[in-house]
C-alpha cells in the first residue's frame, strides 16, 4: 500500500499535493476540526529547491503557491519540526 492509499483510507476527501508525497507527516487531528494531511515544511522546501530554485525562491514560491493556496476544507498544512536536540530537556546541573 503506498501512502496515498493509506491517506484515502482514512479519508478520500483529503486534499495532497502532486509530487510532494515524500514530505507527508501524517493527519492532524483536533477536537472540533476537520482532519487534514500534513507536509513538512523544511521537505517541502527542499523538494522545490531540488526542481532549480534557490532558497529564497523555494520560500517565496511556497508562500504564495502552496501555503496560502486556499483549496477547501481538507487543505493540506504545513509543520515546521523541532531537532531533538532542542526538545529533550539537558541534565540538570550539579
């Protein structure tokens, strides 16, 4: 089964982006919305830098193509991660 078979199993409704299935997180879900894909935004840049563009590019074409391209309810999202290293808490200091 590949991914997007998986995420049509979920919800056939939902909204995924041509090309960019390799930078799927998974789904959001929160109390009281509907569920939608999740793309990780550093993938998602890169994936745009790998077609030719610089960084700058990439972000701007992000901005105005993908994420502020409004295309009904199940629009994907996109989630910045945080590194490990800065969510697991330093020993204490003695």
């Amino acid at each position: 089964m590949n991914i997007r078979d998986y995420i049509a199993d979920i919800n056939p409704d939902f909204l995924l982006m041509d090309g960019f299935d390799d930078c799927i997180l998974g789904v959001v879900t929160h109390c009281g919305t509907d569920q939608f894909v999740i793309y990780d935004y550093d993938k998602v840049i890169a994936k745009n830098m790998s077609h030719g563009m610089t960084e700058e590019e990439a972000v701007e074409y992000f901005q105005f193509n993908q994420e502020c391209a409004y295309v009904g309810e199940y629009t994907p999202g996109f989630a910045v991660t945080i590194p490990n290293e800065i969510t697991i808490d330093p020993p204490p200091i003695r």
